[in-house]
C-alpha cells in the first residue's frame, strides 16, 4: 500500500483536505487525534506527562490541560522536546498498528509535526498542503477564535514554509476556495490511484 505523510502548519487545511480524500473512501490516520486518545485520563502515556510537566497540567475529572501544555511548549522549546519525545514513540507504534489492518490501494498519515519527526514515520511521499501565511492566520483566527498575534507566534515555531516546500514530494495549493482545492484533490487522487497501480 502507498502512503502518504500529509503535512503543513496549522490552518494550511489539513484537516479539509483529509475529510476531502476520506469522501473518496481513503483510509485516514490522523496522528492528532491518536494523541488525544493515548493521553485519556489513566492511561500510562498521561502518567509519564504528568511526572515530567507536574500535577499542575491536570485538570479536576483526571483531565490533561492540552492547551495550557500548548502553551508552556511554545514558549520553551527544551520542554516542547520533551514532550514530543513521549508522544512521538507512542504514536509510532499505533500508526504502525492501525496501517496493518487497512486495506486500499493507498492512505494517507496525518502528521502536523513532519518536518520534526521525520525519520520516524513510515511513508513513501509527503504532500505538503500549503497556504500563504496571511490566509493560515485568517482562517486559524475565524476557526479558533484566538488572538492573530497568538496564531503568527505559533507560526514562528512551526517549520517554515520554505523549509515545508523543500520536504514535499507533492503539493497541494491551498490558498483559493474550497472548489479550487476539491480539484486539486481531485487530480492528486487520480495520481495516487496510479502510482499505487504502478507499485502492485
Ligand atoms: P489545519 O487542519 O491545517 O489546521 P483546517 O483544515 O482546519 O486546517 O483549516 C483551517 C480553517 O480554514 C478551517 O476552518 C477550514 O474550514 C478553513 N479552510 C480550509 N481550506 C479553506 C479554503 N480553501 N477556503 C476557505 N476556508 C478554508
């Protein structure tokens, strides 16, 4: 099966550009979201956060308090390390697991950090989907309803785009309208069917 690393900074589009191919009946594995569910309340990987960052980033119900976590990392890169240090393992072995059962000519890993973890990930191409940072800004303010000077400060710490652009294999524009990047998809989709073709 092909695999595609699907990556960018926040508010490239990643996310609408995920639910577009899963339309199309692409498996997704969204490493996001498997970091949420290996930090429920209890578990081991919540554990070892907790002794690392102190009780302080857990809230009442056992809860960890991602954004305040967020928040510390943007502003330390030395704990921002370490906490990537802790997930990066973990989610590797779930993405390992979850490619295992699925069965399509191709699939696409959602990886917000790529650019940081590079060698850790199993993938064959990475589609960078890239937005001029005026518009991230935008439709990161509009969707989260935070602060445009918050959002270019997380920008600042977020690989360039530059350096995105230099990582990709395949692009994936996504500074017009949703029509625009629903045919961009399209046409990336197609290629995909057929490398994979290629490969089997
Ligand atoms: P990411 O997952 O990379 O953070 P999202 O997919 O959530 O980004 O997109 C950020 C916001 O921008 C969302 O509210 C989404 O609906 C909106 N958006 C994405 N692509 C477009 C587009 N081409 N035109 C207008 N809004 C868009």
């Amino acid at each position: 099966m092909l695999v595609i690393a699907v990556t960018g900074g926040i508010g490239s589009g990643k996310s609408t550009v995920a639910e577009l191919f899963k339309e199309k009946g692409i498996p997704i594995i969204d490493t996001d979201q498997i970091s949420r569910e290996l930090v429920q309340p209890g578990s081991p990987l919540l554990q070892q956060i907790i002794s690392e960052f102190g009780q302080e980033y857990l809230d009442a119900k056992g809860h960890l308090k991602r954004k305040d976590l967020g928040r510390l990392i943007f502003a330390n890169t030395s704990a921002r390390d370490k906490l990537e240090n802790l997930l990066h393992p973990a989610i590797h072995s779930e993405v390992v697991k979850r490619l295992k059962k699925i069965s399509s000519p191709y699939c696409l890993i959602l990886i917000p950090l790529l650019a940081r973890s590079k060698q850790l990930y199993p993938y064959d191409r990475i589609l960078v989907v890239d937005t001029p940072p005026d518009l991230q800004i935008q439709r990161t303010t509009t969707r989260d309803h935070l602060d445009p000077d918050y959002v270019r400060q997380i920008i600042a710490t977020q690989p360039s785009r530059d350096d995105l652009l230099e990582l990709a294999d395949d692009v994936l524009d996504n500074s017009g309208d949703h029509n625009i990047l629903k045919a961009a998809v399209d046409r990336i989709h197609q290629q995909y069917l057929e490398l994979a073709k290629q490969r089997s």
